[in-house]
C-alpha cells in the first residue's frame, strides 16, 4: 500500500499496529487533523483502545463480512472474531463497500451515520505486457479453446474447489477448454491435489499472481466469480473483466445479483457444482453473443463504477460527518 501512495506523491506516515498507539494520537493532536478513517480488524481494536484520546471524527470502512475474517484458521476464528466485532463496533460513522454489508451492520445493530462506496476502477490503468499470442503459445492454448478465467486469492471462501468439480464435467463434454486461476493463497496445495486428482493437469492453468490481469483476460471467452462472500461490490475481478470486456458469470455475492443481468452476464443459481456446471453450459452455448453481454457490463462500469464516482463518494461523506464537528 505505502508503494502505492509513493506514485500518488501524497504525503503519508506509517504507524505500528500497537493496540496502545498514542503514536496516532500525537499525530492527530499536532497536525490538525479533521478526521481519520480505519481499514481492517486490527486497527479497528487499536481505534477502540484510544477513541477516547483521539481529537477528531473517526470512521470505519467495512470491506468484509467480519464474521468470516478469519474462516480459515480455527484458532484465529475463535480468538480474534469477537475482538474484531468489539473495534468494529466502537465507531460512530461507517462507510461499507456494499449494500449487504451495509444491510448487516444494520442487522447486527450498529449505531452511527452509514455510507456505501462502492468499488471503482481505472479503465485505462491496463497497459499491455504480453500479447494474446504470446500468453497461448505460454499455456498451450488453441485459437478454437474455450477459456474460463478465475480471479481469486486461493481461500476457501472463493470455491475453487466447486469450480474445478464444474469444469471437470464440462471439459469432459467440450475437450477444446481451459479453466485458467489466476492468483496465489493458503489452499494452493490443496487446489494443485485436485487438478491432479480429476487428471486435469494439462486442462487447468495455474497463471500465478500477475500484475499485468488484463493481457490474461483478454484470451479468456468469460470469468467466473463463485465465492461464498464477497466484501467489495462490485468485486475487483468483476470490475477488472468488465474493463477488458469480459462478461462474467457469478454466484449472488457482493451485491451482483443487482449488478448482473442476462443483458450483461450470467447469474449462478448457487455455489454448487451442480449449478456452476449449468452456468458454464449456459455460457458456452451463448456463443458470439457473450461478446454482446462484454460490451454491455463494460458500459455499466464506465457509466456507475468509476474512480471518480469513487472518490466523489468518499468525499461527500466525509463532509457529512464533518457537518456536527466538536
């Protein structure tokens, strides 16, 4: 992140995550600051052990369900969950990143001002570093292949396991496809065990994390998003295919069953095997016409997920809650 704000030439300072952080507290103090915004669980507790020191407004921006947080290691799970809960809850303004996590603050009764910001995307940030020709010759792929594109960490909460199951059946029907993953995680091993064990070695790619997405996009005919949860809305890797003109396929996470419609991709029934299978069936049979649905979700992204949108959000609601400032 700090790498990211060295390109911006923005002024910043880091801080320790210190759950006692009087360093963030003297920041405050002798810089003027109007107000701070919190990301994440950890400084989420740190901001619950100094709010009442701190001399500025606060707010917190939700990117996930924090129930799940910590899903994949027991311990972790039991252990830091209630103490996220605690931080979370110790705010006073939230921004959330989509409508359903709006809706759960609100369930779980979270008292304060509230705001969705949704995600935002640069269109023209992707610069070509390798040509589609050079990607196929990579990975052996066919000009007549049908490629199915997965943008996701390797986390159980993304479902790999059940879209490789899918692909299984649909490769064994359609033999010119691939199922390309693009990404690195805790459960890699576990996705590699399974390629090997449904003899899909030379079917399903491991490309790897890439900073260059849109070039592996582009050789894809459509992305798949089959994820139990999603913080963001719209997720990244749906906002990354929409640029490239990719249509997507997608479980009802993230806020896309709002987003996604048979004018601009393909709603997956469920997380199943089952389902997702049908949803890749469908896709397939669809033909040049998922051309037509690439081009329409990359006109609703310009039109209502941009950076400017962005911004523009998260400034009118830092003005909001700067309206009653003490």
């Amino acid at each position: 992140m700090s790498n990211k704000v060295k390109n911006t030439n923005i002024n910043y300072k880091t801080f320790q995550k210190k759950v006692l952080n009087n360093e963030i507290v003297k920041y405050v103090d002798e810089n003027d600051i109007d107000i701070v915004n919190f990301h994440g669980a950890s400084p989420f507790l740190i901001h619950f052990f100094i709010k009442n020191k701190i001399k500025c407004k606060t707010v917190a921006t939700v990117h996930s369900d924090y129930r799940y947080d910590f899903l994949n290691n027991k311990l972790k799970y039991y252990l830091y969950t209630p103490l996220s809960s605690l931080g979370l809850k110790s705010f006073d303004n939230y921004i959330t990143v989509s409508e359903n996590l709006l809706r759960l603050l609100e369930k779980k009764q979270f008292e304060g001002k509230k705001a969705v910001v949704n995600n935002g995307i640069r269109i023209n940030k992707f610069i070509e570093k390798e040509s589609s020709d050079q990607l196929k010759n990579k990975f052996k792929i066919n000009d007549d292949d049908f490629i199915f594109g997965v943008i996701a960490r390797f986390h159980p909460i993304k479902n790999h396991e059940n879209i490789i199951k899918a692909f299984a059946k649909f490769n064994n029907d359609n033999k010119s496809s691939k199922l390309l993953l693009l990404g690195d995680g805790e459960s890699k091993d576990r996705i590699k065990e399974l390629i090997v064990e449904l003899n899909l070695e030379k079917e399903v790619i491991l490309g790897g994390f890439v900073e260059n997405v849109g070039d592996y996009l582009k050789i894809c005919d459509c992305t798949i998003i089959a994820s139990y949860s999603e913080g963001g809305a719209p997720p990244l890797a749906m906002l990354e295919s929409a640029a490239m003109e990719i249509p997507v396929i997608t479980t009802k996470v993230g806020d896309l069953e709002n987003i996604i419609n048979f004018n601009n991709g393909i709603l997956i029934k469920s997380q199943s095997e089952k389902d997702i299978y049908i949803s890749m069936l469908e896709a397939y049979d669809k033909g040049d016409n998922l051309k037509v649905l690439g081009h329409n979700i990359k006109n609703l992204v310009l039109k209502e997920f941009t950076m400017s949108r962005f911004w523009q959000k998260y400034h009118n609601f830092y003005k909001e809650i700067l309206k009653d400032k003490h």
